[in-house]
C-alpha cells in the first residue's frame, strides 16, 4: 500500500493539535491530524470543561445549603440530582466537542483520522489500514491519570479522574487518595453533592508543592466542610469489604472504608 503524502501529520487532537492544524492549513499546507479517542483531549473531555461544570453544581448546592446566611429561606432540605448534574456536565463537553469537530471539518486542507498511530518509519505513521507519510510530524499526545502499583489495588474497583466523568451515581462514601488539585476538587466537589469524603495523602501536607500557609488553609477549609483528611498516610493498601473498600495506611488510624476510590496520584505521558 502507498502512504498518502501531506505536508504535516499532528498526532493528537488534544488542546495544541487542533490549533496547529489550523495555523498550519492557513499557511497552505496540506495536514493529517489523528487522534485516536475523542477529539479535543483531556480539557474537553475529561478535565478542564466538565469538571468545572460539576464545580458549578456543587457550588450551587454548597451556596443554598448556605441560604439563610443571606436571608433566603428554604422550603425543605436541598436535595441533589446527580444524573441531571452528570446530564448537564455532558452536554458541555459534547456541545464543546462538537463545535470543534465542526471547525476541524471546514479545514479543506486538514483530513482527520481516527484511530492509533505507530510510526513505520521516521516520516511515516500507520492509522489502521492507512499509511500516511509527512517531513514534518508533531506529537500531541497528552497524558493519562498515574496508577501505581499499590498493594491490592488491582484487586478493587477504583476511579481515576476519566472514569468519575462516567460515574452516574453518588457515592455514598468516596475515599480519595492524593493531596493535590485534581483530587482535592474532587473531593470538595462531591462533598457539596452529598457524598462523605476521605481524603489520604502521602505527604505531610496537602498540595505540596505550594507554600505551607496555603497548604494550612486548603486543609481548614476542607475540615471546615466536613472532609475527612489524613496526611503522612504511608504503606497505602486496598482490600475488598464487603460490597465496600478498605483502604488502610499507617498514620495512625483505622482503615477508611467507603464505597468508591478515587485516584488522584498524577499524571504519566502518552508517549
């Protein structure tokens, strides 16, 4: 099979893939994105847009439970929806997508692939039956959500930070492991939902990373709301419990048992 020739191939149609392409095809090149998943990467899908959607929503929650701290009285308790919150939170990220597979296919110089790319050559890459050959080949790969190998961590269900935005009941009890934002807004977040919230953290502190007053800060507001928090939780293990999950860590207290895990431990590249 012949490869068919382009100007460019950009592997990914994460954040940067599309606007490169777009600045590419203005300058009169003849370009070929690929991406193998949805298009518009982890922002669009994954991060960024649909988490603060669900943000909106706990915020909402969070202020009305808050009502009367501005004289508005309520009739009854506030109650939350969680498959109308995860059915709003899909129509912004489909909406988003949408609107940049459409400006992706007014491109007249851009042919967009789906499927895995694997290079052939140095300037050749396969996409399914597909050969496609370039001189220039950029790589948009992005990332994915870090699981390490923890004890008995392979024998439980556990979430990442994708597979909660497919997560269409509350949890009752969500333990979270990891100290930093993508977990801690998570945590927050389903807290405001209604969810009791664990948090555990290797760390001494929470977001490490950032000034030891900040860290005493995030910490008193999540306290403050509620959220459990264990810092200095070393030696983290999994076990199943029942129809729950027991997660047990050495910073001095009993395993934390809920019905979801969640993890937060970083990112690790595509490539």
């Amino acid at each position: 099979m012949s490869a068919r020739s382009f100007h460019a191939i950009v592997i990914g149609a994460g954040q940067a893939g599309p606007p490169l392409v777009g600045r590419l095809e203005a300058a009169g090149m003849k370009v070929a994105l690929v991406e193998r998943k949805f298009v518009g990467g982890t922002c669009v899908n994954t991060g960024c847009m649909p988490t603060k959607t669900m943000v909106a929503s706990a915020y909402a929650a969070h202020l009305a439970r808050r009502a009367a701290d501005y004289g508005v009285a309520l009739s009854g308790p506030v109650g939350v929806d969680y498959k109308r919150i995860k059915a709003r939170k899909d129509k912004v990220t489909n909406d988003a997508r949408g609107n940049l597979e459409k400006w992706i296919g007014g491109m007249k110089g851009c042919t967009l692939y789906r499927g895995h790319a694997r290079f052939e050559s140095a300037n050749t890459v396969r996409v399914g039956d597909e050969l496609l050959t370039a001189p220039k080949i950029f790589l948009n790969t992005g990332g994915r959500a870090s699981v390490p190998d923890l004890p008995g961590i392979h024998d439980v269900p556990y979430l990442t930070n994708s597979s909660m935005m497919d997560l269409d009941v509350l949890p009752s009890h969500l333990i979270v492991v990891g100290g930093s934002y993508i977990s801690l807004e998570f945590a927050q977040m389903f807290r405001r939902f209604g969810s009791e919230v664990t948090v555990i953290e290797k760390a001494p502190r929470l977001t490490g990373r950032e000034d030891e007053d900040t860290s005493a800060a995030i910490l008193s507001i999540l306290e403050n709301e509620g959220i459990a928090v264990h810092v200095g939780a070393g030696h983290i293990s999994f076990a199943r419990q029942g129809a729950n999950i027991a997660v047990t860590f050495d910073a001095g207290t009993p395993p934390a048992v809920g019905s979801h895990v969640l993890l937060a431990l970083g990112r690790v590249p595509n490539t």
